[in-house]
C-alpha cells in the first residue's frame, strides 16, 4: 500500500499487529462509536418452557445454534432487548466473543448488544466488521477467566481502534460481502455434503462386492454355490474377559487387550488402548490375537463395527466385547471376510433389523452359525483389490474435500480482511470522507450536549419557580 493513499495504526499488547485504511477513512476508538451494552440475568424460578401472559423470550449464546432450549420471562422481569436486526457479542466461551444476530427478545448476561452510535455505521456493517479474525484475536488475547471460563475484557475491547469508511462505501461493502459471502457459503455448504456422499459411495462398494456386481464376469460355477457356515471357515471363533478389577486393573504398558471403542470399521482407535500385564495375559491365552485375524464388535451401541488386527496388535487380548474371527485362509481370506461383515446386508443382519428390533449382543453361536455364500479364493482376491482400489479413491477425494475447506474456512475471513483495508470494493472521489463525517457527528453531539444543559437549566428555574409560589 503506498504511504502516500493510506494510514496505518499499530495495535500494541499481547496481540500486536498492524492496520491499514485508505485515507478516506479513519479510525476511532471503540467506545467512540460503538456502545456495548450488557445483558441481564432474571433469576431461574422465573424461566417458562410455553409463554404465559405477557411474556418475552429469554435470549441466550446456545439459541442462536438451536431452538431445542427456549425459555420465556414475564416481561416487566426483562432490562435488556434486542431485535433481530442488532449484532449481539457471545460474552462467555469457548468460543469467545461470537458474533451473533437474527433473533429477537430479552437478553442474559452472557451476551452483550453492540450498538453504532450516531448512526456511525449500519448493523450489516458492524456485524460484518466484529467478525474479523484481527479483533477477534485482540479480544481472546485478553480474555478474562473466571471459574475456568474464558471471557471478554469489556474495557479491553473498547479501545480497540475500529475502522471508518465513509457511509456510501459502507453500503457499498455490504453489497459487496453479501454477494461474495453468499458464494462462499455456497461453496461450503456443497463440500460440506461430499462426505456424506463418500460414505453412501463406501457402503455402494461394499454392497456391490458381496453381491457379485463388482466381479460379473467370474460367471463359472456361481450359481451352483451352497452356503456354507462361518464355523466351517474359520479355525477360531471367541471374544475374552476383562481382567478382575476392571480399569483399575490396566497397566500403562504392556501387552495390549483391545476392547470394542478401538475397533472402528474404517480405522483402528489407538487412543484408549488399554493393557494387561503377563500374569493377566495368561488368564486370557485363549483369546491371543494373530496378524489379520477379524475383530468384531458384538455388544452394545457399537455392535457389527468390523477390522482386521493390525501388526501392533498381535500377541495382545480382546475382551467380552470383541470376538476374533481367525479364518481358514485356503478357502476364506480375512480381508474378503472383513468386506463381507462390514457390508449393508451384513450391517443389518448384525444390528436386527432383519427380526425388526435391535440386538444387543452377538453369541458366539450366532456368528459360527451365520451361512455365507462366498466365492473361490481368487475371485475374493479379485474383489479385495477392486475395494481397496475404490476405497482409495475415496480416500484421496476426502483429503481433497478436507483441504478445500480449510481453505474455503480462510477464505471467509480474508474476505473481510480485504474489505476493512479498503481493498474490496473502489472509493469514489464524491464520498464525503469519514473525517468529515466524525466531525459532523462530533458537532451534533455538542450541540446535542448544550441543548442538554439549556434543558436542564430550564427544568432547574421551573422547579425553583414553583418552590416559590408555594
């Protein structure tokens, strides 16, 4: 930016960083133009779930995500309101200092009102400029904690310098960041869906694997297969125990003993691995896991979640809440097994729907009994590449769509960076300058304040005047 066409201001502290505007515009301290006026808290007994009378909703930080927590106050209980066109501050977080509008009522202690003084700026623009990451920033740097809260320092946010274009181009960058953020949203809400999509694409291949779609040209003898049990595939069916004492009982290393919130379908949770000693180990030696062997989840919410045990599991344990499912590999592979149990049919044979209620456990007889018509060893070959070859593709696309919207997160942000620099939209010549418009603001407001006086030296002769004539 040259020197010459713009002004800049160092906000100094604990988050020091530079501003710029156009020479246009001008700065002024917070406070200065913008009123922050707090909230206040009725107390509870007066809070109503149906409005009763003459009642007002109670407007907290969590309405403005949810209407699952209405709560009413009479009226005459209410000191704060706000209507659906002003720009409220969440006080209290985490986060802190969100930017907040669209709703309508009283309001608690939690949120403060932001209020443009003299008609200084507009709500959009105000309500746009809040939400820029540099104040954002400035204000979490001196958040005030309480009770292992965090929360805005009024005071410290009141000085902040804020930045003043002249009222038309005002309009002109809420026209603009309308229709640009608008965009934005779009493009969000769009790459927000896709990992929905990838995951009905997921499930698409699993079913299409086990029905035989992903392989119609291994045509050979397929209609002349038999069912056959699991039981007569596999050469180990059985789930483990927990070691006397429970939790208390783990060790902080050690030989691991996988439980059912480690096993995940997509992935193996590490994070709440637990472990056993040798002594431990030993009372659970039937139940030793081996590279590959299929661990199934067969109790509570997360019954059917289906994965293959990873080499840093072998020699570990599975308790009662995961059976390992070791394979006869000459006619059953682990990974095929692994497509299988994991697929749509077999999720809901798994989870009941099938019997029309929700199991709550597998048997170990239930799962030897389960028949499964399963193809010759190299067409399961065959379809344990194809999957692993469309699962990659999804997985590719979804580090793709993660990083977009990374980047679609920043793009917000920069956005609003660009218009309080002045970058967004052109300054037309014909503006009357912000400076010009301070002082006229400035000028009403002493006249305002002089007509005060007269007023109340008025009011003052009148009541002596009256004094008197008594």
């Amino acid at each position: 930016m040259s020197e010459n066409t713009h002004k800049h201001v160092v906000v100094e502290g604990s988050y020091t960083h530079k501003l710029e505007i156009p020479n246009t515009w001008e700065f002024a301290k917070l406070s200065e133009v913008i009123e922050i006026v707090g909230g206040s808290q009725p107390p509870k007994s007066d809070f109503m779930v149906e409005p009763e009378g003459d009642c007002v909703r109670l407007i907290q930080i969590r309405d403005y995500k949810s209407d699952n927590n209405i709560v009413y106050i009479p009226r005459n209980k209410a000191k704060r309101f706000v209507t659906k066109n002003e720009v409220m501050i969440g006080r209290y977080g985490p986060p802190i200092f969100q930017i907040l509008r669209g709703l309508e009522g009283a309001y608690n202690v939690a949120l403060m009102k932001a209020k443009p003084r003299d008609r200084i700026f507009s709500n959009e623009y105000l309500y746009y400029y809040l939400s820029n990451t540099n104040l954002y920033n400035y204000v979490e740097s001196a958040s005030d904690r309480t009770a292992g809260q965090s929360g805005v320092n009024k005071k410290h946010l009141e000085q902040y310098p804020v930045a003043i274009p002249p009222i038309a181009e005002q309009k002109r960058i809420v026209e603009k960041l309308d229709e640009v953020l608008a965009q934005v949203d779009t493009i969000k809400a769009r790459l927000d869906g896709i990992p929905d999509l990838l995951k009905r694409f997921r499930q698409s291949v699993l079913a299409s694997a086990v029905s035989g779609k992903l392989t119609e040209e291994w045509t050979e003898n397929r209609s002349n297969r038999a069912e056959v049990s699991l039981k007569s595939m596999t050469t180990k069916i059985g789930s483990g125990s927990t070691p006397k004492g429970g939790q208390a009982a783990y060790k902080a290393e050690g030989i691991p003993l996988v439980r059912s919130m480690n096993i995940h379908s997509t992935f193996i949770k590490y994070d709440d691995l637990a472990f056993i000693d040798e002594v431990q180990a030993e009372k659970l030696k039937n139940v030793k896991i081996e590279l590959d062997d299929v661990l199934l989840n067969i109790t509570g919410a997360s019954i059917g979640r289906v994965n293959l045990a990873p080499e840093s599991f072998v020699g570990g344990r599975v308790n009662q809440h995961v059976s390992i499912i070791r394979c006869n590999q000459r006619i059953l592979l682990p990974h095929y097994l692994h497509i299988y149990l994991a697929s749509p049919k077999m999720q809901k044979w798994i989870e009941g729907e099938n019997y029309g209620a929700t199991r709550q456990a597998l048997t170990k007889s239930m799962i030897e009994s389960l028949e499964l018509n399963i193809p010759a060893i190299e067409e399961q070959k065959e379809i344990v590449h194809l999957v692993n070859q469309y699962f990659a593709l999804a997985d590719t696309i979804e580090v793709q769509v993660k990083k977009a919207q990374a980047r679609v997160d920043n793009l917000t942000q920069s956005i609003l960076a660009k218009a309080f620099r002045g970058e967004l939209v052109p300054q037309d010549p014909n503006d009357e300058p912000a400076d010009k418009l301070l002082e006229r603001i400035a000028k009403a407001r002493k006249e305002a304040e002089a007509l005060a006086k007269v007023a109340k030296k008025a009011e003052s002769a009148r009541k002596r005047a009256a004094k008197k004539a008594l």
